[in-house]
C-alpha cells in the first residue's frame, strides 16, 4: 500500500439543531444549510467514507480494509477488529442544544441491537461566548426522580453544567447523559456506533411538526450513575484521552499552516 494520507470526503448531516460553520472551517462549498455533523470517517451502513483524491480516488474505506487489511489499520487493531473500523470521527456544530441522551455499553448495544456500544471524547474548536456543555447527572438523584423531572420538562435540573471554551477535552463513557449545547464547534472520536438513547429533546418539532421520539426507558436502563466522565482545559500534556477504544493525542503545530490543511489537522 502506498504510505500516503488518505483524504475522505466528508459526509455532511443536516440536522434540525445544526449551524453554519463547518463548511466554513474545513472550506468546503454545499447548498446544505442547518449541518450539525461532517463524519470524516465512517463504515456506518449508508455513510461510508470514500477517498476523494490521490490514487485510491472513488475506493471507500471499506475495499481499502478489505485490500489491504494489517497494511492499513495495523497489526494489533488487524487482529482485535478484523476488517471493522473501529472508530467514528466526526465534527459537530450546535446552533442550538442537541437532545439530552445516553449511548449504551458494549453489554447493552450487544445484547439489544447486535452492534457495539457508544463510548466518545469531544474536543472544542470554538465555542460561543455563554456555550454550554452538558454531562453527567448531578448527586443524589435516582431514575425515579429522574423520570419524574423528565415528565415535569425539568430533567436539565438535574444535569451538570460546564462554561464551554476552545481548546477544552471532554471524556464521555458510555452511560453518562450528556448534551452539547448550543454554540460550539467541536471534533468527536467515537466507538463505531451510531445507538443514541434520547431522554429530552426541548420538545422540538421537524419541519413537518413531528417531534423526535424518546427512548426513556432505554435511556435509563443505560446510565450509569456512577458518573466517570471527565474535562481537561487548558490540557498542557500531548494526550488528552485514552480508554479501551481509543487514545487521543494533541500535536502541536508550529510555522504557517495552508488554509486547505487545517480542517484536516486534528
């Protein structure tokens, strides 16, 4: 396999709580409007990434896997996945909050959808001024009391609050509720999974009037009150997260970097 970047094209998500800056930041140009999710690579069924230049131009990641197994991902990821991916790496833009959800374990997603489990890290690029995050539930609550601030429309209650700003790391084990909050751009490293749990959602409706369902039940069989989620700011060290799915490093970067490349830098 030729060793040289392989660059994918992006695979844009219109959502209903999506912004305006992602064509922006990675200088792209779509007629797409309201993009809360460019997934950079992906094996999802229906979003899988494909090369969009250089020799391997039009091949998706999964003949590249399939071509070149151990030569691309590794011998040790090789042998732990096979000809899996076993990431998603996206961006993510807010205009306003996203719903208020859980993602199941790996015991869970097995054993009720046949698929992995949704642990997650984000790293904030930017972030409005007043920008919110949103993870893990504050002490003392049950799921009782939890359904009873869900039926009431007062479940934020109970959900912990952080001051969002550039440059900050956020850990998001699968079980913890979390919600990014309106105003920030930020990249996501994720298990290859796609099971999102919501437990509030602000009662939004679609461009046709219907409102997203809720998974309630689900969602609270799923989470983990034994709260292991975590945020490092101002991070001075070159890793910022590393758990049993992933380990994410920062590189710092010196001299001018060309406008096309720095989208592409994570």
């Amino acid at each position: 396999m030729p060793l040289e970047p392989l660059h994918f094209q992006p695979i844009l998500k219109p959502v209903v709580w999506g912004g305006n800056k992602i064509a922006a930041f990675k200088g792209i140009s779509t007629s797409d409007i309201n993009i809360g999710e460019s997934w950079e690579i992906s094996t999802i069924p229906g979003s899988v990434s494909v090369v969009d230049r250089g020799p391997h131009k039009g091949k998706s990641i999964c003949q590249l896997i399939d071509e070149f197994g151990p030569e691309l991902l590794g011998d040790d990821i090789y042998g732990r996945f096979g000809n899996e991916f076993p990431l998603l790496v996206k961006f993510i833009d807010t205009k306003e909050n996203l719903s208020v959800q859980v993602h199941p374990t790996d015991r869970i997603a097995r054993h009720s959808h046949g698929e992995k489990g949704k642990t997650e890290m984000w790293h904030i690029i930017q972030a409005d001024d007043n920008a919110k995050i949103y993870l893990g539930i504050k002490d003392g609550y049950t799921p009782d009391k939890l359904r009873e601030l869900i039926d009431s429309g007062n479940l934020m209650d109970a959900v912990k609050e952080y001051d969002s700003k550039e440059g900050q790391s956020y850990f998001i084990p699968a079980g913890t509720v979390h919600s990014i909050g309106g105003g920030n751009l930020l990249a996501e490293i994720q298990q290859n999974s796609d099971i999102t749990y919501r437990l509030y959602d602000y009662n939004r409706t679609d461009k046709s009037g219907n409102k997203r369902p809720l998974h309630i039940d689900q969602a609270l069989n799923a989470l983990d009150f034994n709260d292991k989620a975590f945020c490092i700011a101002d991070a001075q060290s070159e890793e910022l997260v590393s758990c049993t799915y992933f380990t994410v490093k920062q590189i710092q970067l010196t001299g001018n970097i060309p406008t096309d490349l720095k989208a592409d830098l994570f």
